[in-house]
C-alpha cells in the first residue's frame, strides 16, 4: 500500500486527512461545509425574576447541591478562598469554584478498594471538621442520601464526608449561567463570553486544581483535563464547567504517543507545527503559544500549543499559562456560544521518558459517527482544515476590531514560521 500523505485534496475536490499522533483517516466531501454549526435547542424562554441564578445545580442559588467547596475565586482580583463552611457558602459570590464531582467517573471507593489509598489527616480533619458544623452535616447528609438513591449504596455520614471531600475528580465552575441581564435561558455564558481576565483566571485555576489533584493522588498516572460544553458534547448541564479526573493509568492516547515520541523527540514540531506552517494552516498566535487548524480528527479541531520549554501546564510562569489562555480564549469566541464543543488537555504525564509539549485541542461537535464511520472506520468530518483556518482567521478579525478578544494576539498572515517553533525539547 503507498504512503498515505497527512492531508491532501483530490481532484473533485474532497480532502483526505490522516491524523499524526492517531492513524485517523478523515474525508471531508464538497459541498457540506456551509451547514449551520449551532444546535437547534427550540425557542428560547424567558427568565422569571431572580431565575438566572438557579438554572442548574452549578447555579450561585444552589451551592447546597454540589459537594464541599475546596476553593473559590472571589472578587474582581479573583482572591482565593479555601475549604468555605457549609454556613458561609452565601456570603461572597464565587466568580469560579471548585468541588469534588459528586458522580465520580473514578471514584474514592476506587483508589481505596485496589491501590490501598487512605485519605491523609488533612483530609481527615476537614471532613470532621465540617461535619462538626450543623450546616454542614445536613449538608453531607443531603448528598450521601442523593447518592445512595443512585447507586443503592449506603454510607454513613462520616464516610460520605470524607469520599465527598477527598476525592480525586473535581469540577470548576463558573458563575454565570447566563449573561448578567439576561431575559432569556439562551444567553449562555461560554467560555468565549468570559472577558479576558475572567479567562485568564479559569485558566489559572484549572492549572493549579490540577497540580493539587496530582500531588494529593499518589497513585494517579495522569490527570485528565476537560470541558464538554453543551449536551451534544456531553455536559449534564449547559453552564461553564472544567473536569479534572486522576487516573491509574497513562490511556491508549499518550501510550501511543510516547511509542512515536521513543523514535522521533521532535514528533510534534515536525508532523504538526511544520506541517501546519506548510499548508497554511496556523490560525493565530502569541508570544508564548501558538494556534493551529487540526489536521485529522474527527471533528473540526484547533489545537492550542504552548511554545515554551516547559512540559507541564504547572510548571509554566502564569506569563506563559495566560499566553495559552488568550489563544484558547480567541477561538471559544470565534466557536461561537451555540455550538458544542469538547476541550481536551494534553501534557506530559508524570514518569515519561520524553518531552511533551502542553497542548489543547477544541472539537466543535457538530456531527455524529453513523454506520459508515463504523463500518471503514474513516470519518467524515464536514470541514476540512483548510477551512476551518478561513473561518476562524475571519472571526478572529472580526472579534479583534470588537475588542473582544486579547491584544497583541497575531492572525492568519500575520504568523511567521518563527511563531510554531515549539521548545518543548529544548
């Protein structure tokens, strides 16, 4: 069989693409690119008064519906507040928040039951600590009922509170659910929304929630980082949220990833960046990270990498953290509130052997694998990268002359090949 090339157009115009980390072969067919990218989600309602703040049990009304709170972002400096009692959860307003996920995807009981994990006398401490307050023991109470109504597994109150606050897959929520002032359901608040600031500062917490994840877990191989915005990409709820889940393993992902890296360090520069700098494919950059048109995913992605010489998002200055943010921040705005999206974090995991760079990718979904899909197991995605690189370079300027989006933020054309040279390797 001949070499297949990464991304090529055939003469009636369909593009082929094969992903470089994955194998993924992709088929964009003429003629489906211009199809409406938001979801249909019928008439908007309106909001009664006061509703705005209790949408969704993410919602500033309802902080008695999700675990207890490990941190807050408060105010316009975005100040940290740790581990808030149950009796004081309504008195500041968290711009971003962050709690253990009630329905873990790897649950307490799993780092218990197969790696012997015992929560340290931190933990421990906390979690008697707020059950010694009654606002929070009802509270424990609540949740630990909610949660045996779901598994049909009971806990005593005492060991719900220490699951609840000692686990290792936590959400960060924004405040917002819709635009403040806003008279409808439909005027989410996505990433996108959020000014530059507020972006900067989820960005910057997420990071951090990750190193603490990670340091707390040491059983943990990786930490995943994700958000899935709206219910075609599968959120629960349509209001901002980030995911971190440890894991005990590294995934088929970057396995496959360290088995290419073993042959090749420069994996990256050379079959995405170089790639990307060849067929016109870089979107927009920074002095710290650089965008660019995905070649051979699924769906049509961006992929955001960090150009500096750290591996790890953690270990970046918060400098070089906000340069990944602004970019990220650029193309959710660009995206657009109404159309799905997944946001998936890649790093180099703990015990690597090779240098990784930090990279994001965001999916729009706006399409489903059906039986063709399934059967060749080639994808058809409706956008080939070449333009997806059009339409985003377009909203991108457009956004800029809005004064939506961070200065000095370069588009298109204005990218030179110095701007996707990656140090990761340096």
């Amino acid at each position: 069989m001949p070499d297949i090339l990464p991304l090529v157009r055939l003469a009636d115009g369909t593009v082929k693409q094969v992903g470089p980390l994955t194998g993924t072969r992709v088929w964009t067919v003429p003629g489906r690119a211009n199809r409406p990218l938001a979801i249909d989600r019928g008439p908007a309602r309106r909001l009664e008064p006061g509703e705005e703040t209790r949408l969704c049990a993410f919602c500033a009304a309802r902080y008695l519906e999700t675990t207890p709170e490990k941190e807050r972002l408060v105010g316009r400096d975005f100040a940290r507040v740790r581990r808030v009692p149950a009796a004081r959860l309504f008195d500041t307003v968290a711009e971003f928040r962050r709690f253990g996920n009630l329905f873990e995807i790897v649950s307490a009981e799993y780092w218990r039951d197969n790696h012997g994990f015992a929560q340290p006398p931190s933990i421990v401490a906390w979690a008697r600590a707020y059950l010694a307050d009654p606002a929070g023991r009802a509270h424990v109470e609540q949740l630990a009922h909610v949660r045996a109504a779901a598994s049909g597994v009971e806990q005593s109150v005492e060991a719900a509170a220490l699951d609840l606050v000692g686990g290792s897959h936590d959400v960060i929520v924004a405040r917002r659910h819709v635009t403040d002032g806003a008279v409808a359901d439909d005027e989410l608040v996505s990433s996108g929304a959020l000014s530059v600031a507020e972006h900067h500062a989820y960005i910057r917490f997420t990071v951090d929630s990750l190193a603490e994840i990670a340091a707390g877990q040491p059983h943990a191989a990786y930490v995943s980082v994700f958000q899935n915005w709206l219910r075609p990409a599968g959120a629960s709820f349509e209001h901002l949220h980030k995911q971190l889940v440890a894991i005990d393993e590294y995934g088929p992902q970057l396995e496959q990833e360290m088995r290419l890296l073993a042959a090749d360090r420069m994996l990256y520069q050379r079959e995405i960046a170089d790639v990307a700098v060849s067929q016109r494919l870089v979107v927009a950059a920074t002095d710290g990270a650089v965008a660019f048109a995905g070649i051979g995913h699924r769906y049509p992605a961006f992929e955001v990498f960090s150009t500096a010489t750290a591996n790890r998002p953690h270990e970046h200055s918060d400098a070089e953290v906000d340069a990944v943010s602004d970019l990220l921040h650029a193309l959710h705005a660009a995206t657009g509130t109404h159309v799905p999206t997944n946001e998936e974090w890649h790093y180099r995991p703990p015990g690597a052997p090779w240098p990784m760079p930090w990279r994001i990718l965001l999916k729009w979904r706006i399409s489903n694998p059906a039986g063709f899909e399934g059967d060749t197991k080639i994808y058809v995605n409706t956008i080939d990268p070449w333009t997806l690189h059009a339409r985003a370079v377009r909203s991108l300027d457009e956004l800029r002359a809005q004064g939506r989006i961070a200065p000095g933020i370069r588009i298109g054309a204005e990218c030179g090949a110095a701007d996707a040279h990656l140090r990761y390797a340096d």
